[in-house]
C-alpha cells in the first residue's frame, strides 16, 4: 500500500461540529469519529471504472497513535493494493486500487477503528462488502438547474454563541439538479458544491446531491447545497447572518470522486426577498421563469467559450439538514493543523 499524501490530524476533528442538537437552544453534544465512513452501505454498486473510493479516516487519538489503514479486500479475501491520497474535499481521502476495478466483482473494504463497547474494548474492524457493475463514463452534463424561492419564516442558522443553532427570521433560495440518468450510478462517488455571488456557500460529502424529488429536509436549515437563506430580521452577533435579500447569482458544481475532469458547472439567477410576494426584475435578459412567490430566475450551463447552453425552470424543491456544512466551517478553522505523517 502507498501513502501518497499525508492525512491531516485537524480534517477528522469536524466531527466535533457534526454532533447534532436535538433542538435548537440545547447546546451541542460533539459526537466523536472514532472509525472511518464511507459514502454507500454494505451491498451497494459502483461503477467498474470508478477511480477512488471516498473515505473520512479518524485521527489516532490515543497511544500507540497509528494511522487507522483502510484495506481492500477481494472476492477471495485477498489485499489489493491501493493508494490513499488526500482528496480536495478537506477531511476526505481516496483509495484508489492501483490496477482499478474488475467488472461485475466482489469487493470488501476491511475498517479499522478505535470504537470501545460498554467495557471499553476496542471494537472489531468494520468489513463492508460492494460489488461493481459495468463501466461506465463520466456524466458529460448536468442536465437542468432548478431555482426557487421561499417566503419568510423562520429559519435555524449556525451560532458560536454556545449552542448549535438559533433561529432566524430568513427567506431561503431553493436548489436542485434535475438530472440525467448518466449520473445516477456515480451518485454515491459525487458531491455538490453551491457557490453563491462568486464565493463557495457550502460543500457537501460524497453522496449528497441536490436532486429534483429529494423528499428528505423538511427541517432544512443553514448553509446546505439545497437551499440558502437570506436574515430579514435582527442576527445575533455570533451566528450566520447568509447574504443579504436581492438577487444572488448561483453556480451549482458536481465532483466525483478520482475524477479528472467534471462536468461543466450550472448556474442561475433568482431573487430571494423578504417581502411576501418579492418583484421580478423586468429588465433581465434571456429566458426566465417566475415561480409562485414571484422570484426571478434565469439558469443555464457554463460552456467551455463562457457562453450559456441548456435551459431552466423554477419552483420550490426538496432540500435537507446540512450539518455537513457546519463540518466544512469548522474544516477552514481547523485548516492551519499539523500533518500527521504515518509510518
């Protein structure tokens, strides 16, 4: 096995952000990584031609303070050599089989922890079996970029002020992909970023796609890749005031895992307001939609001369709780760590 990259001992500490408050005035519970994830459950398929596995490794936190090495295991029980590189998703690494996937194979991948029972005995590694399908390439589009707006309410944003969230009075932007059938396969290895006015809003972790007809987050709120917020109230000192009401331009990113190149970014265009029924803005141009609460929005597709491509549509969607987020927040803090060289 090579480690071709160190791991960086501050990336697993986002758990400490990750521990989630049963409401919002408790203060928050850290909930501890003690043994690696992964982005797919036991019996689930990939594509013969992915190039990487995305894992979350903890950091040894007590003596001997080795590494935890993730392996991979084939039909026969068998090590196949791998390399785990750091991914530039931070607290994320790759393990990528050095001679790549069989098709139609069994696989297993062998985690270790440092997990303790009720005695406080180290419990057993994890085994976790996945098979591959056929090969498969990489989507080449996106397919649809659907924006929506949500009228005021209130909305439970991040706080440093000693509990996990407070709530806001906040309208939100909705996002979604309505996506092709090409990238359904790849879904476990593909994360999303939302960029908002230029700047990155969030990253979310392998697996977790913006998608048309999600039912899960009704109890969305914070920073996620479904929605942001704008503050139409007061904003305590300490917590996420999101962006200001207006327009925001919106860029919508999907990466998997290994991949070389993605494919080209969707973006739009859609006023969030914090009047009940906000004004669309007559003088856009291009093609525009105005969903129920009036909101303007204009999508399209980065096209490699920096023209727009594809089409758009607007209306509310599907969108949940992004505690993944706060991770990524806590990640930047935690960024000037020490590396952790193993052996």
């Amino acid at each position: 096995m090579h480690l071709t990259s160190p791991i960086r001992l501050a990336a697993p500490l986002v758990a400490v952000v990750l521990g989630l408050c049963a409401e919002p005035a408790q203060a928050c519970s850290p909930f501890f990584l003690c043994k690696p994830r992964i982005p797919f459950f036991a019996g689930a398929q990939i594509p013969a031609s992915a190039l990487a596995i995305p894992l979350q490794l903890p950091a040894p936190m007590q003596p001997p303070y080795e590494p935890i090495v993730p392996q991979l295991r084939d039909a026969g029980g068998a090590v196949v050599a791998v390399d785990l590189v750091a991914d530039s998703l931070p607290g994320w690494t790759l393990l990528k089989p050095v001679k790549g996937f069989a098709d139609h194979a069994n696989y297993t991948l062998h985690l270790p922890g440092f997990c303790q029972d009720g005695n406080g005995a180290v419990l057993p590694p994890d085994d976790v079996t996945f098979t591959t399908g056929a090969k498969a390439s990489v989507p080449a589009a996106l397919g649809t970029l659907v924006l929506g707006a949500l009228p005021p309410t209130m909305v439970s944003v991040w706080t440093a002020s000693g509990s996990c969230t407070v709530p806001i009075l906040a309208a939100r932007g909705t996002v979604a992909l309505d996506a092709p059938p090409e990238l359904a396969p790849w879904h476990a290895l593909a994360r999303a970023e939302l960029w908002l006015d230029g700047q990155v809003w969030t990253q979310a972790v392998y697996g977790d796609l913006p998608l048309v007809g999600d039912a899960q987050g009704a109890n969305d709120f914070g920073r996620t890749v479904r929605s942001f917020f704008v503050a139409c109230g007061d904003v305590p000192s300490m917590a996420d005031a999101g962006l200001k009401p207006g327009p925001h331009h919106v860029d919508v990113r999907v990466h998997i895992a290994g991949a070389f190149n993605d494919a080209p970014y969707l973006f739009g265009d859609v006023t969030v307001a914090c009047a009940a029924t906000p004004d669309t803005d007559a003088s856009a141009t291009g093609d525009a939609d105005t969903d129920a609460t009036g909101a303007f929005a204009e999508c399209g597709v980065a096209a490699p001369d920096g023209g727009r491509e594809g089409g758009c549509s607007a209306g509310s969607t599907g969108h949940r709780a992004g505690w993944w987020a706060i991770g990524f927040l806590a990640l930047a803090l935690l960024g000037g760590g020490r590396w952790l060289r193993p052996r």
